[in-house]
C-alpha cells in the first residue's frame, strides 16, 4: 500500500505493446481526494463520520412516524377530521376479535366468549384500553353463529410500535380457532398490527438481500474476491452518514420518515452507490494501463468520469426533490429522504472510495490486475463489435427496436393502479386478512371501520338524519364511540357503519354521497373522515401528483442533460427512449402481474414510483455513454466516436445495471404486494435500460443522427468516415 507500489510492478510492454502517451492529468479536486498526502485525510475523515454516525443511525426507527397523518394527504378532508378527532377523544382504531361457528354458537362458545372479555376488559398495557371494550355484539338472536368484540387501541405517536404487541397482547388473551370454533383478530387494529409485522425489519432484510446482491454481482464482474470489499465498505459508510443525517433532520427538522420512505433509501443508496462505484473504477481501471503512476490514473480517472457521475447523482437527487410538490405526505416525505441519501452516497463514492483505491494500489484488482501498457480488453469486446454491426443499419435497427419497445407499452392496457384492497395487499394471507373475510358473512362490512363525522353543535342532529338517510349507512349505527367527548368548543363527532367494505369502490361512492349531503347542511360545517374517506382522499391526491410530478422529473432531467452535453437534440433524443423505456417496462409488468404473480391490482402511487425511479436512474447508464461519446468525438467523430464510447462503456454499464435491477428486486422480499411490484417493475425497467435502451436504440440514433446530434454547439471534431465492419 505504499506509494512505490506502482514502481515495483513491470510495466508489462515487453508484449510489443507501447504504452500510450500519458496524458497530463486536469485541474480538479482530484488532488485533494486522492493527493500522496491527503487520501489519507479523506480516510480518517470518513471514518471518525462513521463512528459518529452509526449510533444515530441505528436510531432511525425511533423516529419513523408511520400514524395515518404521515401518509394522507395534507390537505385532505379526511386529514383535517383525524386531525379534529384527536381533540374529542385520543386516535384510537379498534381491533376486533371475531368468533364463528357455521352451525351456530354453542353455549360453551358463548361462555368462553364472556370469560375472553373479561380478560380483555383488564388489559391495560400496549395502549390497549380495555375498560373501553364494546361486545360481544351477536349477528342475530337467538340463534348466533358470530360474535364480535371491539377492543380500542390507542395510536399516538408510539401507536404505530405498539400496534403489534397490543394485537398479540389479545391474540394471548383470545386463544386460537379449536373444535370448529374460529377465532381471529380483525378489524382495523389486527390489520395495522399485519402491516406493522410485515414492516419489522424491513432494514436489516433489505440492507442484507441489497448487500448480497452486490457482492455476487461484484464478483462476477471484476472476478476479485478483494476489490469488491472496497465499494462495499464505501457504500455501508455511506448509507451510515446518510441515515445519521435523516435521523437528525426528523428528530430536529420535522423531516417526515415512515417505513416505506426507509427501506427505499436503504435500497436507493446500495443501488446507486455502487453503480457509481462501477462507473468510476471503469475509467480507473483504463487509466492505470495508461500511466504507471496510480495517482495521476486516478486523477484522470476522476477529471474525466467524475462530471458524469456527479450529474448522474445529481439528477437523481433533483429528481427525488421533485416529489416535495406532491399532496401526498407519504410521497413528499420520501422525496428528500431519497435525495438526502443519494447525495451522501455520491459524496463518499467521489471522496472515500476513490481514496481507498490509491491507498491499495493495483494488487486490490487481483487476480485480473491492470498492469501498466496492458492493451484495453473493451475495444475489442463484446460491445465493441456490437457497435460496428449496429453501424452497417442504424436506422433499421433503432426503428426496430422502437416498435418492440412500443409493442410492449401495450400491456398498459391491463395497469389496474386504482389502489389495493387489505386482502389484496398482502402476498400471502394474515390473521386479519382471514378474519375479514369470515367477518363479512356475518356482520355489515364496514364494521369496525366506521365513517367519522364532525360538524357544529347546533346541527348536529340535522348532519346525523342526513347521513342516516344514506343508502350505503347502517342507520342504526350512527352514534358517539365510547370514550368520545359529548362536545368540544362547539363541535360534535359521531360515527356511522358502512354497508360495504370499507375499502371497496361502493364504500368509496357512500363517501362522496355523504360528503356531498352534509355539506350542503346549512352552517354545519360538517366534514366526513375515516378509513373509506382516507383512502379516497388517497386515491384523488395521488391522481394529482401523477399529473404534475412526471411532467417535472421529466423537464429537470432534460435541465441536466442539456446542461451537461451543451446540446437540443441529444437530451430530447434520450427524453424520447427513457420514455418509451419507461412505458415498455410498464407494460410487461402489468401482464405479469396478471398472468405470472395474479396480483389484484396496483396501488394508485405505483405508476409515479416507477417512473420516478426508471427516469432518474435509468438516465444514468445514458449520461456516462453519451459523455463519453461526446468526448470520443471530439478525438474522431462523431459515429466512430459512438461505437468506441459503446466499447469502453458497455460492459460497466452492463453491470451497473444489473447491480440496481437486483437491489431493487429486493424489494420483493417483503411480504407487501405494493413493494414487490415496485421492486419488480423497476427491475425490469432498468434490464430494459440497460440491455436494450441504451445498448441498441440510443446508440443506433446517434449513429443514424450523426454529428447533428450535438446541435446548437457545434463540437471539435474529426471526420466522421464510416464505420468498418472491422473496426
């Protein structure tokens, strides 16, 4: 590891080979990363922010705030209720414990049933609030064949932790379904306390699933077992400094984090940290064949694919900011989690790694060591000759290419993102998930899940009679939840049952009816909450931000790019194939999920999550292919300049592209349906970024375009003869 580490090793020209002419390193801040001096500066630099970073990293979970609040929308009726509510009574959501028995319950049934709830009347710990205990309500008499009981949890700011144990807590007092009696634990309560189970974790499983994926993704590309230590340790810091810095701006800051916005980050910044890794020991490595001193290799290295990652990072990390726009708190939230950890995973991979690089010298390659003089492997590859066929045709292969893509978008006809139902949500079946259904025979199906109405004293009793008339309102149901203070400053809360499921379409019309009738109450200023009420208010928010977030990401990418290769028609070339790209990926995912995984549908944010994700990571692999393109064909021309940047860039982008596929595809470790299909499509998306996208059509399009590809800016550059098939 010492400086003369460079001097002891042959220059390995003896093959007949010359060594290129070295060129001068540029001005930059290479120096100042990777200097005889200060690379190990860099070093201590990170390390003394790692130990001061993991303990508050590891506290992350401590302020996670995955309440209702944190995931509706802002502005949103529904919010404003919960909001309301909380001055009445404390956020409570019940569980309900479900007995069945088909043929009717027997008196030892009804018995066990009364001893249950008096147990459950003592429970006290985990913010359930037993005293509080309305049941057991029959389905009918005198013959019963269902009861149910409804125990209140309470969700502060630590319900969402508790949601769990409380559940178990009564799933201990309850016991389990025996001798043809079924009992389960349902209702709003028991189906948190699934959600939450599915959540616990999600860190650790993700952080290994992304780091495995890594490693043997590492090792297949630079086959040493020793290199890939470096990007990994590089990525693990990074992903320490920026979960520090989240946990400090959400104790401090009021920064949004829930569970969803944390486990995107682990896999956003495994992701594209080590895809900037790859990208940046890709020139590394070329330049250590051409200077035998690995400081000026790096330095190069650096000055010269530096500028591409930093506006790969950095249009990732615009791109993420774009979603502050959104109404939705959980999508706004993620927007600068998502950015905060991508910049601090670009930062160390452009200071901490490439100072560890210098420090190891070249025998961290081993066993396939880039020697001084050694000839480049790319320019006669796979890629390279790749290139030259694409040359013969352009026009026929990128046309081609475009109507397969096309034919692909196709399958958009079967995107079902009208939002997931609880029993559709899960990928397997939960206790809730089962007891729901079992429920529904026998009781109204909004039970438990009532409508949560607020409106001024006065007229109160008007706004009740109004949503009792509502054909989709138990009428009987109306009423004042235990616990629930009779007024407050004026303003009353009242309750009502739903006739259909809570989370069904016809739920959702009951809503819009009702709101619509309370409304028009004259000086009631009534309003409608609840489950139903919060994810229609969902579903309107987040068809808003679909409209207005993709146009954004889509003009701060084309920003970035035409700002990085100083040109029009490149950056509208690559805005045409991200798109096109993005809806193929789309396309195929949904006839998956259809016909290969028989998803029910797909959340209503699960189109803008992908995009976002395909348009600013998939933007990636394009900016360090075309500015490399550009800088070739400032040496040679412009169409021979494209097939050497496909050379020198395919096998990297190659392997970056299956580094991010597979740390996404993580996602799908979770037992979540929404995650598995974001993890899926966007997986797919970026195969198809990487293997076809870039690969055949971005290439065949600056080969038929031509040098007017860079128009305005009129580039330096040689001749552009055509390309041999030879090369």
């Amino acid at each position: 590891m010492s400086d003369a580490s460079d001097a002891e090793e042959p220059a390995d020209s003896a093959a007949g080979v010359p060594p290129p002419r070295p060129r001068r390193p540029h001005r930059s801040v290479a120096p100042v990363v990777c200097g005889r001096r200060t690379k190990w500066a860099v070093v201590v630099l990170w390390l003394a922010v790692v130990v001061l970073a993991a303990p508050l990293a590891a506290r992350l979970n401590d302020v996670q705030d995955n309440d209702a609040a944190s995931w509706l929308p802002g502005s949103a009726e529904s919010t404003q209720v919960l909001e309301e509510s909380e001055e009445f009574r404390p956020e409570v959501i019940p569980a309900i414990v479900l007995y069945a028995r088909e043929d009717g319950l027997t008196a030892t049934d009804r018995a066990r049933i009364g001893q249950d709830v008096a147990a459950l009347e003592e429970l006290r710990a985990h913010g359930v609030r037993g005293d509080e205990i309305r049941g057991p309500v029959y389905d009918r008499q005198p013959d019963p064949r269902a009861a149910q009981v409804f125990v209140p949890i309470t969700m502060d700011e630590k319900g969402w932790e508790r949601i769990g144990p409380a559940v178990d807590d009564i799933r201990s007092v309850t016991g389990v379904s025996t001798g043809g009696l079924s009992v389960y634990v349902t209702g709003p309560g028991g189906t948190a306390a699934d959600f939450s189970n599915a959540f616990e974790g999600i860190d650790s499983t993700l952080l290994f699933a992304a780091m495995t994926v890594v490693i043997v993704m590492l090792l297949i590309t630079y086959r040493s077992p020793t290199l890939l230590l470096v990007p990994l340790f590089s990525v693990v810091c990074g992903l320490l400094a920026a979960q520090a810095v989240i946990y400090l701006l959400a104790r401090h800051a009021d920064l949004t984090v829930n569970g969803q916005s944390a486990g995107i980050l682990t896999v956003l910044v495994f992701g594209a940290g080590t895809d900037y890794a790859l990208l940046l020991v890709a020139r590394y490595r070329e330049e250590l064949r051409r200077h035998e001193d690995r400081h000026e290799a790096m330095a190069l290295a650096l000055h010269r694919a530096g500028p591409a990652v930093l506006a790969s990072g950095s249009t990732v990390i615009l791109g993420m900011l774009v979603l502050l726009f959104a109404e939705m708190n959980s999508t706004s939230g993620l927007g600068p989690v998502a950015a905060i950890g991508v910049a601090v995973a670009l930062l160390a991979m452009l200071t901490l790694f490439p100072a560890l690089l210098v420090i190891f010298g070249r025998w961290i390659f081993w066993p396939v060591i880039p020697h001084f003089g050694s000839p480049e492997p790319t320019e006669r590859g796979f890629w390279a000759r790749t290139g030259r066929r694409i040359a013969h045709r352009p026009r026929a292969v990128w046309a081609t290419t475009a109507v397969v893509l096309a034919a692909f978008a196709l399958g958009l006809t079967q995107l079902r993102a009208e939002g997931i139902s609880n029993a559709d949500s899960f990928t397997d079946t939960p206790d809730s998930i089962a007891g729901q259904e079992i429920q529904a025979r026998y009781f109204p199906a909004g039970s438990g899940d009532p409508l949560v109405v607020t409106s001024d004293a006065p007229q109160a009793r008007e706004v009740a009679e109004t949503v009792a008339r509502d054909p989709g309102v138990v009428p009987a149901s109306i009423g004042v939840p235990p616990g629930t203070a009779p007024e407050h400053e004026g303003r009353v809360l009242f309750e009502a049952t739903l006739t259909d499921p809570p989370d069904s379409q016809a739920a959702q019309d009951t809503v819009e009816r009702v709101r619509d009738a309370v409304h028009a109450v004259p000086d009631a200023d009534a309003q409608v909450g609840g489950g139903t009420a919060a994810l229609l208010d969902m579903e309107l928010a987040t068809a808003h931000d679909n409209i207005l977030l993709m146009p954004l990401v889509l003009l701060v990418v084309l920003l970035v790019l035409i700002a990085l290769l100083r040109s029009l028609i490149a950056p509208l070339l690559l805005m045409a194939t991200v798109v096109l790209s993005f809806a193929a990926a789309l396309g195929l995912s949904a006839l998956a999920f259809r016909y290969v995984f028989d998803y029910a549908g797909e959340s209503t944010d699960f189109p803008l999550f992908v995009f976002v994700f395909l348009v600013a990571l998939g933007i990636d692999y394009n900016i360090f292919l075309t500015t490399r393109i550009r800088e070739e064909a400032g040496i040679q021309g412009t169409k021979p300049g494209v097939v050497t940047g496909l050379a020198a860039t395919g096998a990297v982008i190659t392997s970056a592209g299956l580094v991010l596929a597979g740390t996404f595809a993580a996602l799908g470790t979770l037992p979540l349906v929404a995650f598995a299909e974001i993890g899926f499509a966007v997986a797919l998306g970026v195969l198809l970024d990487t293997f076809v996208v870039r690969s055949v059509l971005v290439t065949s399009l600056f080969l038929d375009v031509g040098h007017t590809v860079w128009w305005p800016h009129r580039l330096a550059r040689g001749p552009d003869p055509e390309v041999s098939a030879n090369g």
